[in-house]
C-alpha cells in the first residue's frame, strides 16, 4: 500500500517543489493519522532577511514589465494548476485533512482567482475627472506597493494564499510567503507550481520568495520596512498583534481574522434548503473555515421541525480518514483543537446549553495521535456567553427567536463580522438583512449558508474579523497605491480655487 510518506513525495515532485532537505528542522505532520511525514527545512532568520532583500530588488525590475505580460505568469500559474490539481490537493488533505472533494475545491479556487487576476491585469483602471481649470487634466494612476508579504494559515493552506498572490503579482508587486508551519507541503507544492509558470514565462523567479517556520518568521514580515503590505489570515489575536506593529511603521495591512458566523431561519424558509446549507456550512470541513456557520437563529415556529431534521442528519455523517471516499469529516488539524472543542461544550453546558447530539472524539484505527471528532449541535438559552466566542471545530450553537427584530440584534450581538446568512422566502426580510440595518458582516447571503465563498467577490468582514477584503471586485486596489496627476496642457498657469500669487 502507498504510504502517506510516499504519496506525498510523489504528489511534491509531480509540482515541481524540492524533495531533498538537508537541515530537516521542521517536521511536517499528517492529522489524518497524526504521523510525521518529512524533515523540511525551516528558513532561518538570515534566509527570510534576504528573502526581503531579494523580493526588494526583483520588485524594481517586475513592476516595469507591462501589466498584462505580469498576467501572462498568472495564466501560465492557473494552467499548470489545472494539470496538477490533484497533486496539489493530495498535499492539501494530507495536511488539512479535507476530503477530496473539498481539497480540490481548493485547488479550484486558486484556479478561479488565476482567471480573474489574468482579467484584471488589463483593468488597472484608474478614474480621468474634469479639472475646474482651463487646460488641465485631472486622473488618478495605479502603481504597485512593492514587496507583498503574505501570512496564511491551515485550514486553506493554498487557496487564500493564492487570492493574495495572483492579484498581487498582476499588480506588480512581489510576494514573500509564509504559510502555516502546518501546512508547509502544501505551500512547497503551489510554489513549485508558481515558479514553474515563472520560469516559462522568462520572468524573474525572485518575485515569489517562500520563507517556512513558526511565528518569528511572520513578524519579520511585520516589522521590516520593506514589506509594504501585510496580509495576514488567522485569529483575531494575531491580528491584534500584527496590526498596531506594522500602522507604527507606516506599513500597510490587510486581515481576514475570526468568524462567528450565523444563519437565521424565518418561518417562511424553505427548510429542506435551509437543511443543507446549514449542515455543509457547520459540519464541512470539520468546522474549520473562517466561515463555518456556529450559530443558528431559527424562529420558534419552525425550530423544533428543523432540529430534528438536522440531529437526524448529523447522525448521518461519515466521520474518518477522508482518502475514504465515503468520508465528509475528517480529523481536526490538533490535540489543541480538539481540547478547545471540548472546553467550549463544557462550557456551553455550565451556561445552560444542551448538547443534542455529538462532541465526543472519535478513535479511527484505535489511533490516539489523530484528533478526530464528532461535529455537535447545541442547544444555547437566549443569554449566554460562549457562543460570543469562535472556537475552530465543528459547534453548531442553536438559539431560537421570536420577533425579527430580536433576530437581527441576535445575529449582530457578537464581536466578529465575516459571513451570514438568513434562509427566507419573504423578500421584505431577506432585503431588510442586507439593508443597512441588517447584518454587520462582510458577507451576507440569502438562502446558502455561509461559507462556500466564490472568488468573483470582495471576501472580508468587520470587526474583529479585522476589514480587510480580498480576491475579488475592486479588491486589488489594497495591493496598489493611488497617485493623483494634474497635468497642465494650456499655456496659462492657473492655480486652484482661484487663488491669485505673483
Ligand atoms: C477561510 O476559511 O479562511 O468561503 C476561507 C469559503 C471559502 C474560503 C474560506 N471560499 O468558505
């Protein structure tokens, strides 16, 4: 039988990305079985120090050439994407656990931003408006920032990488990448693959620099200088320590942090749909996107009809090792993240909470080095504090409602803002959910859950989930700067507001 060890190595080189290590002082750990799989090498600080330096000086170099030849790299990037989607999201559940399906769906959306990125570099537009004086033009021009330095995180180890990287690049900066020390095949594996395009392309391979390690790498990012920006996805705690560092240095910053994301069902929703979006957005991927749906705010007209239908298919799930086929739960990312579940349902309890079905951890192959869990649904009293906070697994916390405008107040009552939802067949509600008074997130959608995200719009959220937006819609304007040109064509020297001097 292939070994995970060997599915791996084949699935790196089929990317291009290097098998051979030579320090080894980083491990690379399966959460589908908990083994160590390869020895990579961490970059030092030295080696992230000239990472910079190197992404420094391409950069001089890589935003003279055209922005459409820059979007050439990006399509050669999404081709070869498309020929290894497999290898790569092989690297993707090894490391993240996700079933096939999803970890290609992964694949699918860096494929997708590719294509959008490709467009996108030949729609650099910037804005050409009347001037108040005779024989003046007034229009904004687009440049790039300089290096871009990009910190991702597990759960989607390669895909919002990927939304940072291919607009950052067709807009002419140059990318330092540190991925999450948990996922460095994977990052190994879609940097092959960029390098690869790069090099087909005849352009400068020193525009995509990958830097591997734990934190300290990533706050070099943050506080050198010359990263003109940081995007960092992760927790709202990261983001409170990487904001306030790089606005003291003037740097810019874009962040995707926590979700704490809700639906609300009304009493006219249509709840077989509302069943499956609710079950893929909570129980999907083992609960572990930033826009897994934790809470449900149902009407108590239809909460006892709806419940039971979702205990009902909850108990249907299967739980395991995701290279199983069958399988649409797999393992948790880590012993930290099954002991946050089982602290969050302790105290979910002691609040008042009923946990109607799962939570408890599931031993596949009587393996104790692999964190596998049963996705829970609990039922929460209308006041309770845990469900204020985002806890990275599969709990689906369900509150019942009677007006809706205790509703919405519910839906906003908590520090986070990424994704929403609201399952309605009255228009009036459904508008009245993403009016102004509405939901507060950055996402809000009517009848789909709330993850699932297509790369054609801006992704994002308020609050702590940090305001950042990427991949899609104007996005691509955070990777640029703006500067504001009048030029005098007339043979007057006219000055603004009429002012009158010399
Ligand atoms: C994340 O979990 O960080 O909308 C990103 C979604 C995916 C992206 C999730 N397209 O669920």
């Amino acid at each position: 039988m292939t070994t995970l060890h060997d599915m791996a190595t084949a699935a790196l080189a089929a990317c291009g990305a290097t098998t051979e290590f030579t320090r080894g002082d980083l491990l690379s750990r399966t959460p589908l079985t908990g083994e160590n799989l390869l020895a990579v090498d961490a970059s030092t600080q030295e080696e992230t120090e000239a990472a910079i330096a190197h992404a420094a000086k391409a950069f001089r170099r890589w935003r003279e050439v055209p922005a459409p030849a820059r979007g050439a790299v990006v399509k050669r990037w999404g081709e070869l994407l498309r020929e290894h989607k497999r290898d790569l999201a092989t690297l993707v559940q090894i490391e993240a656990g996700k079933s096939m399906s999803e970890a290609e769906g992964e694949v699918q959306e860096m494929i997708d931003i590719c294509d959008f990125a490709v467009g996108q570099s030949r729609m650099l537009y910037g804005k050409t408006m009347p001037s108040e004086r005779p024989g003046h033009r007034l229009m904004e021009t687009w440049h790039p920032v300089g290096v871009v330095g990009v910190i991702s995180a597990f759960n989607f180890p390669v895909a919002v990488y990927s939304w940072n990287t291919a607009i950052a690049l067709v807009c002419g900066n140059t990318v330092v990448w540190k991925p999450s020390e948990m996922c460095v095949l994977s990052a190994l594996g879609a940097h092959g693959l960029l390098r690869r395009a790069v090099l087909d392309c005849d352009q400068d391979p020193e525009i995509h620099q990958l830097v591997l390690g734990a934190a300290e790498r990533g706050e070099q990012l943050v506080d050198d200088p010359r990263v003109a920006l940081v995007s960092a996805t992760g927790s709202t705690r990261m983001g409170r320590e990487v904001a306030p560092r790089v606005a003291a240095r003037f740097g810019r910053y874009l962040l995707e942090l926590g979700g704490n994301n809700a639906g609300i069902v009304t009493p006219s929703a249509r709840l077989d749909l509302a069943l499956r979006g609710i079950v893929f957005a909570a129980a999907g991927t083992a609960g572990q996107r930033c826009t897994t749906m934790r809470r449900l705010i149902v009407h108590e007209s239809v909460a006892e009809e709806l419940i039971g239908t979702i205990v009902e298919a909850y108990r249907s799930l299967t739980i395991g090792d995701p290279r199983d086929e069958s399988v649409l739960v797999g393992p948790l990312i880590n012993e930290a993240a099954m002991t946050a579940m089982q602290d969050a349902l302790r105290q979910a309890e002691a609040e008042g909470g009923e946990i109607l079905i799962g939570g408890e951890r599931v031993l596949v192959d009587a393996n104790e080095q692999s964190f596998y869990v049963e996705p829970a649904v609990v039922r929460m009293p209308a006041q309770s504090e845990v469900v204020r906070t985002e806890t990275f697994a599969p709990i689906l916390y369900v509150l019942t409602y009677t007006d809706f405008e205790e509703a919405l107040e519910m839906h906003n009552a908590v520090p986070q803002g990424l994704s929403s939802a609201i399952f309605t067949q009255d228009q009036a509600e459904a508008e009245l959910f993403l009016s102004a008074g509405g939901s507060d997130c950055g996402i809000a959608n009517v009848n789909i859950g709330t993850s699932g995200a297509e790369i054609g719009g801006a992704f994002g959220g308020e609050k702590d989930t940090g305001g950042g937006r990427e991949s899609g819609s104007d996005a691509w304007k955070a990777y640029m700067r703006r500067a504001t040109n009048t030029v005098n064509y007339g043979g007057e020297l006219p000055l603004a507001q009429g002012v009158k001097f010399l």
